[in-house]
C-alpha cells in the first residue's frame, strides 16, 4: 500500500517526518501520508508517573529503603523531540527506541540524587519520621535541575510512600521505643507516688499543725482558767477582808461578846451545845473584864 491513514490521540503531540524534516506537528493530528518517506512521532501532553525505590545511607551509617513515585510533563514536545527519539512503528503503535523510558529514567536519577543528599545529612531516626519534609525539599531541588528544564520537564509531584529500615534496626528501633514508652510509664508511676507521699506529708503537717494549735488553745483555756480562780479567790479574800476589818479593832472579849450573841441568834438551828458552869462562869467574867 502506497498510503497510509494515521488518526492521532488527543493526549498526544504528533510530530510528522518527511525526509527528515519537520512537515507537520500539533496535537492528535489525522493524516494521509506515504510510509516509505515518512517518520511520525509521539510525545504525550498529559502528566506520565513512574515509581521508584532506593537504597541509601543515613548520617550515622544506617541504611534505608525509599519508595516513591513522582508525576511528569513535558512543558514543549516539539523541543524535547529534539533531544530524545519519540519515533514510533505507526502500525503497532510502539516506540522505535528506549528514550522514552530513559526520560523516565533520568527523572527518577535527580530524584536519586537529591534524596541522597538529604538523606546523608540526616539521622536514622530523623530520616524516618521527617519524610514528607524530605520529600518536599528533594522536589524543590529535582524542579531546578538545569538538565531537566532544558528537555522541558516539569516534575509537578513527588511522594515518598515509604521509608523504612533494615529488618535488624527496626526491631531495635521498636524495642527501643518500647523501652522510652516503660520509662515514661515509670515516670508516671513515681510522678504520681511522689505526689501522693507529698499529699500525706501536707495532710500530716495540717493534722500536726491543728494539734498544736488545739493544744495551744487548751493551754490559754487552763491559764485563762486559773487566773480567773485568782482573780475570783483575790476577790473573795478581798470582800472577806472588808467584812472583818470592822472587827480588827474591837477587843477580843467584845468579839467573843458577839460570837455568843451570834450563837444565840441561831439557837433554833443548833441541835446540841454543852457548855460546862465553869466555863460559861469564866467567859462572863472575862467578857464583863472588858466593860470595866
């Protein structure tokens, strides 16, 4: 057959060939065209994705996978297609030759290379939990790459979907981590004893303080107490005093006067007095001593 028909896709730019020349190009292009002098190539417009994994090496020696995947486009396919061989068999569709898989390829090496560079500056346990902050610095880097910008790459996303350990440094790692997380429960624990004996200490010195404060108060009780019993037997010293100063001055036959006279008066209450003849003699006589 003398001519050919090619129907183009739309998410392709389709560049058309003639004795080596550029003839025709734009996006999903449909043409008539005669195989034996024509070369058709296909650069795609829409975003490709390609994953990767890698090995590196941490800033203490330790080593570690990275799994990714990064998405790509080619911001001018006509400028690429100068570089790289997007030529394809129109009959089958597929690429005459391995560039189009190197692109990927070099994508996936600045992607390898810039990680490396983070990688080394970080810890193991740095580079295990700082992974999305990685990520983004090695797409901030991947997106300058000279190399790249000249080929019109536009690395537009990059995700580490996972980094890990050896099996050997995960365990220890985990043990570890199960060992910080005792510790903190220990801590716990004596926190909380710490605090508890600190309660009793206060609940004891506020009992004690309480005591001493009662038995304070006992102490001004009894010695309020007992000044007022000397203040009171002051008193009734003081009102005896005055009742009996009258009598200081009499003489002592007119006191026992009084005393007879006072008993006399209390007759009715006396149950029984003896008084011998001899004595009540003597008595009157003394008594009537005093008169004279």
């Amino acid at each position: 057959m003398l001519i050919r028909y090619y129907k183009g896709e739309p998410n392709s730019y389709v560049i058309r060939y003639r004795g080596g020349k550029i003839v025709q190009h734009g996006t999903g292009l449909t043409f008539w065209y005669p195989p034996f002098n024509t070369s058709i190539a296909t650069v795609p417009t829409v975003s490709q994705d390609a994953a990767f994994i890698f090995n590196e090496t941490t800033a203490n020696y330790q080593l570690i996978s990275i799994q990714g995947q990064l998405t790509y486009r080619l911001a001018d396919p006509l400028e690429v297609s100068q570089f790289l061989d997007f030529t394809i068999d129109p009959r089958l569709g597929h690429y005459r030759s391995e560039d189009p898989e190197k692109l990927s390829q070099r994508v996936i090496n600045a992607v390898q290379a810039n990680t490396r560079s983070g990688v080394n500056a970080l810890s193991l346990e740095q580079a295990l939990i700082k992974v999305k902050e990685l990520a983004q610095n090695v797409l901030t880097r991947v997106q300058q790459e000279p190399d790249l910008q000249a080929l019109g790459v536009i690395v537009e996303n990059l995700h580490f979907t996972a980094v890990n350990a050896t099996p050997e440094m995960r365990k220890a790692l985990e043990t570890d981590y199960r060992e910080s997380l005792q510790q903190r429960a220990d801590l716990a624990i004596y926190t909380r004893r710490t605090a508890a004996v600190e309660e009793e200490i206060k609940i004891s010195h506020r009992e004690l303080d309480n005591e001493v404060e009662l038995e304070q108060r006992r102490r001004d009780l009894v010695d309020m107490q007992a000044q007022n019993n000397l203040t009171l037997a002051a008193a009734e010293a003081k009102a005896d005093e005055m009742k009996l100063n009258p009598y200081g001055s009499l003489a002592p036959q007119t006191l026992v006067g009084l005393a007879l006279k006072e008993w006399a008066s209390h007759a009715g209450t006396i149950g029984n007095l003896n008084i011998s003849p001899d004595l009540l003699n003597q008595l009157v006589k003394w008594v009537g001593s005093a008169r004279q």
